[in-house]
C-alpha cells in the first residue's frame, strides 16, 4: 500500500472520530441545557427523557459505525488467511 493510500485512510479514520466525538459532546451539553430547561420548567411532567432517549439512540448508532467495524476487518482478514492456507 502506498504511503499516500494510507495517509488518506487514517485522515479518513480521524475526521470520523473527530465527528463522532462532536456529536457526543453536543448531546452531552444538549441533554444538560434539556434537563435545566424541564426542571425549572415546574409543568410537573418530566419531558427531558424523551429527547435523552431518542438522540442517545443516535449517538449509539454512530458510535457502532466508529467503533463497531472492527470486527468485521478481524474476519475479512480470517477468511483471507484461510483462503492463502488452503491455496498452499
């Protein structure tokens, strides 16, 4: 592989941690700012779970496609390596 090739994947690889990390801190900071909003709030239902809820499904979702990946490149290379063995 080329040095170019692998400069570009691992920019690749950094601009989506950089964005996950930023959905995360924006959800963080989101979820306080909801939760101050509903407790002076006083209407005497808490509503804040719900945004927490369904953003936080999000979030999830986008960290699975950050981190969740690996192991599918753990079995793509299993399946590799078996394929070399038995070609020998």
């Amino acid at each position: 592989m080329e040095e170019r090739e692998k400069y570009e994947r691992a920019e690749r690889r950094v601009k989506q941690l950089k964005s996950f990390y930023s959905h995360l801190v924006t959800y963080i900071g989101g979820m306080v700012v909801l939760f101050f909003v509903d407790y002076t709030d006083r209407g005497g239902t808490w509503w804040f779970y719900w945004p927490l809820l369904g953003w936080g499904v999000a979030v999830a979702i986008h960290a699975f496609e950050t981190f969740g990946t690996g192991w599918e490149k753990k079995k793509i290379r299993q399946l590799l390596e078996k394929e070399e063995r038995e070609e020998q």
